[in-house]
C-alpha cells in the first residue's frame, strides 16, 4: 500500500486543532508507516534518508516558506538532519518522528545514481532487462511520467564516454543521469504536490545496497529511448 504524507500545512492545522477530514487513529498509523520505510531504507537497504520539504495544498507554493523557492515540495529541508545509511532501524523511525510531513528523499550520488527516462520507455526497457536474465535494481515511477533506474555510482560522470562508447552520444535521447547533488523522492511521499511516487521494481536486499553497473542497462535503455524518441 501506498501512504502519500501530508503536506506541512495539514500537518499544522492538525496541531491547531484545524479540521483535515482524516481521523487522528489513521493519521498515527500513516506516520507509523512511514516511520517504518524510513528505518528499512536506512538500517536495510543502506541508504540515506533526507527528510524534504512538500508542497501546499494545490502545489503552488513550498512548505520551506520562501516565495521564489524554484523547486517547490521537491528539495532538502534546510533545518532538518539526513539520517545516515546504516542507522539502526530504532534510530531511523525515532528520527523521522520528528519531522512529521516531510517528504522523503534519497540523495544520489553515494550508494547509487539514477538513469531516468521516459515512464514508457522504461518499461518497455525493463521487461527486455528482465528477459535477459541482468541483475537489476530498484526502479522509481514518477508521477511526472519517469523511470528511475538506479545503477552503481559514478554513472552520472561516466555517461557521456559510455553513450560515446555505445555509439549514442550524438543520438535523439530523453535519458539523463541523477548523481552527486541530486536526490530522488522515494515512497510513500508524493513528488512536488503532484502525486505519489511508486516503485515499478521494489528494494531487495541483495540489490538495493549494490545496484548493477550502468553500462549492463544503459545499451537497453538507449535503445528503447531513442526508438520510442523517433516514433513520438
């Protein structure tokens, strides 16, 4: 099941005694949820969690408060502290409890990057990694319509002489790499106020900490991205 958090704003009116339509029994069970992912991320998939702001009802503006804030529901909470990869899972869920409503994020660029693409083209991808017999990672769905694929580190710096390599650095392709900086919104939040985000292929234990290289998916992955790119 999918929990999607309450944005800042919900979770103040709670406090304030506001009304938000969701019974008190059900919203300790979703923080307890969400508590729990967190600690598995950390304590099991050795990752690290970032707590992240969320957007305001309706997505126009960022629970960080600042008017000319350019990714709104979609950052790093400035005050908060990440929570280590390897934090026990005690630790993990009692250090979430103190940021109800944030967001969760990962940041890449440690134990993973990510190769994005087109949610379509990811699939079609996916199901021809998956006949091939390749070990695979984790993979994300967005709800802005990606595919997140996460790959060992290095491969946001590495991409352009593998896709020259590859003989696609000069092709037509929606395919980027997240790494060192950038960070990925994880479930049960949701992405920016646009919805929840979801795993098309979930953690396991013997991938999560140590995903593929990218170069086993990044053939596969061009090649569905620039057909589906030439046909669109």
């Amino acid at each position: 099941m999918v929990f999607t958090i309450g944005s800042m704003r919900e979770i103040r009116q709670q406090r304030t005694g506001g009304r938000s339509g969701v019974r008190p029994g059900a919203r300790r069970r979703t923080r307890a949820a969400v508590c729990t992912t967190v600690a598995e991320y950390t304590g099991l998939c050795g990752w690290a969690v970032v707590p992240g702001a969320r957007a305001t009802r309706g997505g126009g503006s960022c629970s960080c408060g600042a008017d000319d804030c350019k990714e709104p529901g979609a950052h790093p909470l400035p005050f908060a502290d990440e929570i280590p990869a390897g934090t026990t899972l005690e630790r993990a869920a009692h250090a979430w409890s103190q940021v109800p409503g944030a967001a969760v994020l990962l940041p890449a660029g440690r134990t993973f990057d990510v190769l994005d693409v087109a949610e379509a083209s990811g699939r079609r991808a996916l199901v021809r990694l998956e006949r091939m017999g390749l070990r695979l990672g984790p993979v994300l769905l967005t709800p802005t319509g990606r595919a997140q694929f996460f790959v060992a580190p290095g491969a946001a710096a590495e991409l352009p002489h593998l896709l020259y390599r590859m003989g696609w650095d000069d092709a037509r392709l929606d395919l980027r790499c997240l790494g060192p900086g950038d960070h990925v919104t994880a479930p049960p939040s949701d992405l920016g106020g646009h919805g929840p985000v979801r795993w098309l292929r979930e953690p396991v234990l013997d991938s999560a900490a140590q995903p593929p290289e990218a170069r086993l998916l990044l053939g596969t992955l061009a090649y569905v991205s620039h057909r589906d790119s030439a046909f669109a």
